[in-house]
C-alpha cells in the first residue's frame, strides 16, 4: 500500500468528511498515542546521531498534545477504554525496532511527522466543527504551535533529506521502510474502520 492508498481508506475518507464517531475519533488518537510513545522516545535517542540529528526537532512532538487531548475527551483512565490495538501493537514493535537503525527510524519519522503537519490543520478543522471543540478542547494534536510556516518546514526537511550522502542500498533502505510505515499506518485506520459501521 502507497501513501495515497493509506489516506483514501475508509476511516480516513470519513475523517475528513465528518463522518467519523465520536468515539472512533478518540480511538484514533489513542492508537496515535501509542505509537508517538515509542516514537519520540527512541527519536531523542538519535538526537546528537551525526545523519539524522538535524531532523529531530521537539517543535514536531506531539505525545504532549495526545496526552492532553485524551485526557480532556475521555479522562485520565484513557488507556483502559481504548487499548492499544493489535495493529498498533505491531507498528509500536516495527518502531521500536528502528532503535539501533538510523536510516529506518528517518523513514518512520518521516512518514508520521511530515504527514500529521500535511493534513492535521484540516483533521483539526474537521474535527472542531464536527465535534463542537472550542480552543483548542480535543484538538492540540493537529496545532504545530512551535511551527509558524508548515510548507516552509516541509521544505526545510526535504533539503535536509536531499542533503543527506547516503549510499544507494541505505537510500533503497529508507524507501522500503517508508513503505513499511504507510502500512503499519493503513492497517490501524482499517481496524478503526470499524467505527463507521456503528
């Protein structure tokens, strides 16, 4: 499954339109939750990594913002209503796997971050009209406070990554798990999908 394959997905098609739940829009930011855990905590292990140091950057971390956002819509004993999945146990395992790997950490870095500061205003749009929130109640995790300018971030990060003297099998490396995270990705909006049913 490609990016695009990932985000036309049924869950995500209804996000979009408002047609998501309530409660699906809850557990969609738990399983995120989740997996932002393992991600910034073995993202600040790379910080002084002399490749992919420059990308971690703490404007883009979004657990604090889940945290918050999941304590004001379902109170501090989220976990227990909305357990990690097993498709989010299994791409929590594929992240926690990238600890001692440079190249296929940037990949998951990549795809999540660069793809919440793409679509997460809208998500965010969507969501405080659908769902009545009010300054910023439920809906921190699609504000990049830190971030004044998305497209010139984007930008930034993409300089960084066409700067980066990789050999031709670490650069196949990346795509392969790049590739990897889109369908860690599209397999936890499929078990949401679930919502749409109800």
């Amino acid at each position: 499954m490609d990016h695009s394959n990932a985000e036309s997905g049924g869950f995500t098609t209804a996000l979009v339109q408002g047609e998501v739940p309530f409660e699906g829009y809850v557990d969609m930011l738990a399983q995120h939750q989740y997996a932002y855990e393992v991600l910034e905590r073995v993202s600040k292990a790379f910080a002084s990594d002399p490749d992919i140091g420059a990308f971690i950057d703490e404007k883009l971390y979004r657990l604090e913002a889940l945290d918050a956002d999941l304590v004001d819509l379902a109170g501090p004993d989220w976990k227990s209503v909305y357990p990690a999945s097993p498709a989010t146990v299994r791409y929590c395992a594929r992240l926690e796997a990238t600890t001692a790997n440079p190249v296929a950490h940037l990949a998951h870095h990549y795809t999540r971050y660069l793809g919440d500061l793409s679509g997460g205003k809208m998500i965010g749009r969507v969501a405080a009209r659908v769902y009545e929130f009010k300054d910023g109640y439920g809906g921190r995790f699609a504000q990049f406070t830190q971030i004044d300018d998305a497209n010139a971030y984007r930008n930034h990060y993409r300089e960084l990554l066409d700067g980066l003297n990789w050999s031709h099998e670490q650069q196949e490396e990346m795509i392969a798990e790049v590739q990897e995270a889109y369908n860690c990705n599209t397999d936890v909006f499929g078990e949401l999908a679930r919502y749409l049913a109800k």
